[in-house]
C-alpha cells in the first residue's frame, strides 16, 4: 500500500509539472509581442508630417506628392527607406549626361542616385528605424524630394505607364 501511495503520489507530481509546463508555454506563445505592420511603424513617425501623406495598401508605403517626382516612405527590414521613382532615362540621354549624375553620389552625405537594368531612375536614402524620429525623417522627405527634383530638370526621363516595383536596398 505505501508502494502505491508513494508512486500515486509521483505520478501526480509529474502531471502537475507537465500541465504546469505547457501552460508556462502557452502563455509565453500568446504573450509575445508581434511585428507591427508597415503602417503601424510609419504612422507616429509621420503623425506630425508637414507633408501631405498618402497611404496605399497595395505598395504598403506612405506616398507624398510633390511638383516634381513623388516620394516615398516605406519599411524595409530594420530601415526606414525614403525613395523616389524620377523615371524612365531617355534612349537619347549621352552617356555624359547620366556619369555627371551618377558622380553627384559622391558629393552626396545621404542618399544615392541609381539607375536599375530597365534604365529606371531612382534616388534613395536608408535610415534605421532604432535611430529615426519623426523631425529626421521630415528632413528625409524634403531631402529626397529635393535630390528628384533636381534630377528630373538634369535628366531627360519618361514616366511609363504602370510605374516599376519598388527596388530592395
């Protein structure tokens, strides 16, 4: 009889640790914070924006309107990426026309100037989102709208009809 005690008493011990473990479990799985959206990491960064902001779900970035090329804001892994499409480069551009372009790279503190396989030109800057506020990426937007705009006057670019996916940094 102290046998079967002793051993009911075990077993039960060893349930109770089981059960307790998978409930440990199972609250640790439900309380673990998930990844926020793309529009739920820009939304406070841009709540205070200057600018007029536009979000578009299909693209799951934030679009602004300039005069010039619009801007874009978007997530992309750990960075917050401010990016401009400025257009297709002409057939008829010389070639000294897009090196004194691509040379701007280097006097460039942020952002760079890229011209991708299908001649699409960009301009594109990249900030971690650990070290962005929303002031820093105002001046990111202007900055990037700034950069377009002065391009799009230097090169001869098309717009085509369905605009390119957006490139990976």
């Amino acid at each position: 009889m102290p046998t079967i005690r002793k051993s009911l008493s075990t077993l039960m011990l060893i349930v109770a640790l089981l059960l307790g473990g998978i409930g440990l479990a199972l609250y640790a799985a439900d309380s673990t914070p998930k990844k926020p959206t793309p529009k739920e990491t820009l939304d406070p960064l841009l709540e205070q924006s200057q600018w007029k902001i536009q979000w578009v779900e299909t693209a799951q970035a934030y679009q602004i309107a300039f005069k010039g090329p619009d801007v874009w804001v978007r997530v992309s892994g750990d960075y917050i990426v401010v990016h401009s499409y400025i257009g297709r480069v002409a057939r008829d551009v010389s070639a000294t026309d897009l090196m004194h372009l691509l040379r701007k790279n280097y006097d460039l503190y942020e952002g760079k100037f890229a011209i991708d396989k299908d001649l699409d030109l960009w301009f594109m800057l990249s900030t971690p989102k650990r070290i962005l506020d929303g002031q820093e990426l105002n001046k990111d937007i202007g900055y990037v709208a700034a950069a377009a705009g002065s391009a799009a006057t230097l090169i001869k670019t098309t717009k085509p009809a369905v605009i390119p996916a957006t490139p990976k940094p």
